[in-house]
C-alpha cells in the first residue's frame, strides 16, 4: 500500500487526538458470522500501528522507557518499517530501543546582513535514529556501560556511543574501538579496591584493579597494635617490605613477655592449650557465670564445629567436666596415640601388630559411647545433649589394615543434634574467628544457654573441609 494515504486514513481518523487506551491489540474479527480476518486490511494496518504505539508508550521494548513521539510522528515510521515490501526493514542489526528525532544544522552558503550582522542561513532539517544495543561493554565497575549503535532510519549511517565517552558529551564515534578508547582515555587513572585478606599477623593482603587499564596490583598493609599502625596510603609494594615495618616496629616497641608464676602448675593448662590448637583454634570464651562449653572432646585431634559447642551455666559445666569430659577426653588421646602405633607397625611391615592396636582403638571407641550413653540416662532431659564424644578410627583396606593418605572416619555419640550446616571451627581465619569470639562473649554475657547463634556468623565467606563420616 502507499504509505501516504495510510497515514492520511490515519489522520482523517484520529485528526490530533492519540489512540484511545481501550483499543485493543489486532484480534481477528467476525469468526461469529462465518468470516476471517483479513491480515492485508487497512483495519488490520490501523490495529496493528494503535497496539505497537502504545507498547512504544509504554517502554515494553525499551527497557521500561516511554517514548516521546506523538502518535502521528510514530505512525509513518512504524508503517515503513512494517508495512513495505518483504517485510520489516532497517531492524535487521537488533530490536531498537529508542526513537529520536534530532535537528541537523545545514549550511547554505547564502548570508543576509552585513558587517558584524551578517550571518549565514542554515537549513534546519530533522533526522531520525534509532539507538540499538551491541552487548558489548567498556570500563569496570560503577564506570561500566554498554556501548550502542546509533543508526540513521534514512540515511543508513552508523555511529557508536557509551555513556561516559569523550568526557561525558553526547559524542558520536565511528567505530566500536573508538568508542572504547574514547571511554578509558577519560576514566581516571586510580586503583579500586577488589579484595582483601589476612594473610599473616599484622599484614593484609590487598588486591587493587586499575578503572583505566584494568590491570591488577596487589599491596600489603600492615596493622599493628590497638592503634592500628600501619604504611600510609595503600600500602607496601611487597610482602618483605610489609614484614620489616612489622620488625621495627616492635623492634622499637617490644612485646610485654608475662612471666609464668613458678608457684602455680600450668601442665594441664598446657595440655589444655595444645589439644585446643587441633580442635578449637578460635579462643573463644564466655563469662564466669555462663561458660564456653565443649560438647564434644577437646583431645585427639578431630577439630569440632558450631554441633560441637554452646553455653552453658557455670555450675553444670563443673560437674559435667569432672564426670564425663575428663575420662572422654583421655580416652580420645589413647584412641589417637593407638592410632599412630598401628601406622608406625605399617610401615614396619609389622602387621599383626598394627591389627592389635586397632583393635584397642576399636575397645577404646566402644568405652567411650558406654560412657555417653550413661550420662544421657542419668541426666535430667534438659542436660541429655550437653555430653557427646567423636569417635574416630582411621580408614582400612578390604584386609581391615590401617590407611593413612585417607580422611579419619568420624561418628558422633550424643551431643547436640547434627546439622547440615556445621561450620568446622578450625577452618576460620583470623578475622572469622575474631567474630565468633564476639558472638560467643555477647551471647554469654547475656545469660542465653544453648547452642551458638550461626545465624550471626558471615557463612559465605567460611571455608569448609570434608571429612568421611559415618
């Protein structure tokens, strides 16, 4: 059809008013009295262009942004596009997704005036783009934008625009890598910050991305004392640079070495602290009144989890530590001294004996449940889950000798219900066992028993190992 008396039926139609909102999208019409609908119709054609100018309105194709056209300068774009031979044209390179109608500036050659009133006559003629994206991005970040294609309906010209590029101006470019050098040639030559770990006492590890040329630095940053002394700016440029302001600096300011009273014995606290290292690295306490309590056994090396520990009244803790978790945890250490033998006889290709010892293992595993067992039907209810034990034993061939390059087999006795997302306590880094020691302390300080609240641990960022357990 010519496009011209369509939009003139257009125009008889709607004169200056825009489309009723309760038109309805093109439907196919009079299948009640036998008919069909005619695709080629002009009602057809005028269905069509009222659906697609209100989607166009409504921004359904542009991201959610409403277009500004009215309906009769919409109206012949759409019909050329949509309505010529073979179909639609001009769209081929994506879907649009804005119009714009722009006012180009064309001088003539001609003046009126004179002297310094006389001035040239331009020939003001409008133009019609389409903005298409190309799924291709520039810059980092805040900074990263999308590069698109700027077409011109009628004369076929294309150029390229980002956000950002020439410094901010609507600028035009010819090509995708003009766009983009013109993008990072005005991004600002600074470093933004993508990660940070502690990779040692006192020092950080920082990674920086350069926004201009996307290059990836890292600097260590020290951190010492309540103060938090540390090299200005973002740090040093290597991890040796980082250590020796750590040396001098205590080198100037040494440590306050506490002397041991040679009065008191410290051999269980010793032990207590050198079991704690394998199991419980995180040093948590409580208060006086509501203690840290280990469930589970501190000795043997098998590390615990969030299952394994809670907070509990001082007084429980006491009778509970001299009944049951003196005896497990000296079990524990036979278990894993027993343990260590029948590798050693192993490797002495002794391997009667290396039976022998696993099987005292095996006793001392069976002692120890008799031992949780008891206390779980001589305790009131409310006290049943306050003792538990880890069993463990090492893994074994289809002979039943010890291996030792597989994980430890662990089965829990008693204790406190298992939960698929246990946190194994010796995993933590140092600044996640700083805020688990800070869980644990307001959580005893405010007199709540039970089990740690986990919910208030950042889990994301916790690393877990995997352990066989049965």
């Amino acid at each position: 059809m010519d496009i011209l008396n369509y939009i003139d039926k257009m125009q008889q139609m709607y004169g200056d008013k825009e489309p009723s909102s309760m038109d309805q999208e093109p439907r196919r019409t009079g299948f009640s009295n036998g008919g069909s609908y005619d695709y080629g119709s002009m009602q057809y054609k005028i269905d069509s262009v009222k659906a697609a100018y209100r989607r166009y309105k409504k921004g359904s194709q542009t991201g959610g942004r409403g277009g500004k056209m009215t309906f009769e300068q919409f109206a012949p774009i759409w019909a050329k596009e949509n309505f010529a031979e073979g179909g639609r044209i001009g769209f081929k390179d994506g879907t649009p997704i804005k119009f714009d109608e722009s006012r180009v500036k064309i001088p003539t050659g001609k003046f009126v005036g004179e002297g310094r009133d006389k001035s040239q006559i331009f020939k003001i003629k409008n133009t019609k783009t389409v903005k298409i994206p190309t799924g291709k991005f520039v810059g980092e970040g805040r900074d990263k934008s999308q590069i698109f294609k700027i077409k011109n309906t009628k004369t076929g010209s294309v150029k390229y625009t980002t956000t950002g590029a020439g410094g901010g101006t609507k600028k035009l470019y010819n090509s995708i890598e003009e766009v983009k050098k013109a993008k990072l040639d005005f991004l600002p030559d600074e470093l933004v910050k993508t990660n940070e770990k502690r990779i040692k006492q006192n020092i950080q590890e920082v990674t920086y991305k350069n926004k201009k040329t996307s290059k990836i630095v890292t600097k260590y940053k020290p951190f010492i004392g309540p103060d938090k002394v540390t090299i200005e700016g973002k740090g040093a440029d290597t991890l040796k640079e980082a250590e020796k302001f750590v040396a001098d600096y205590f080198k100037k300011n040494p440590k306050q070495i506490r002397v041991r009273d040679p009065k008191k014995n410290y051999a269980s606290k010793d032990v207590r602290t050198k079991a704690l290292k394998e199991t419980d690295s995180t040093k948590a306490e409580g208060t006086k009144k509501f203690n840290y309590h280990h469930v589970r056994q501190i000795a043997g090396g098998v590390p615990l989890t969030t299952d394994d520990v809670m907070i509990i009244n001082q007084r429980i803790n006491s009778a509970l530590g001299t009944k049951y978790n003196q005896p497990l945890n000296a079990i524990s250490v036979a278990i894993q001294k027993n343990n260590k033998l029948a590798l050693e006889a192993m490797n002495a290709k002794n391997e009667g004996l290396a039976l022998e010892y696993m099987k005292r293992s095996d006793n001392l595993n069976a002692q120890a449940e008799k031992i949780v067992n008891s206390a779980i039907d001589k305790l009131p209810k409310k006290y049943k889950g306050y003792v538990g034990f880890n069993q463990f034993t090492l893994p074994r061939n289809e002979y039943g000798f010890p291996i030792s390059n597989e994980p430890m087999i662990i089965k829990k006795i008693g204790g406190m219900p298992v939960s698929k997302n246990a946190i194994d306590l010796t995993t933590l880094d140092l600044k996640q066992e700083a805020e688990f020691r800070k869980i644990v302390k307001a959580q005893a300080e405010s007199g709540k028993t039970g089990p740690i609240n986990k919910t208030k641990l950042s889990i994301n960022n916790f690393r877990f190992k995997t352990r066989k357990r049965i």
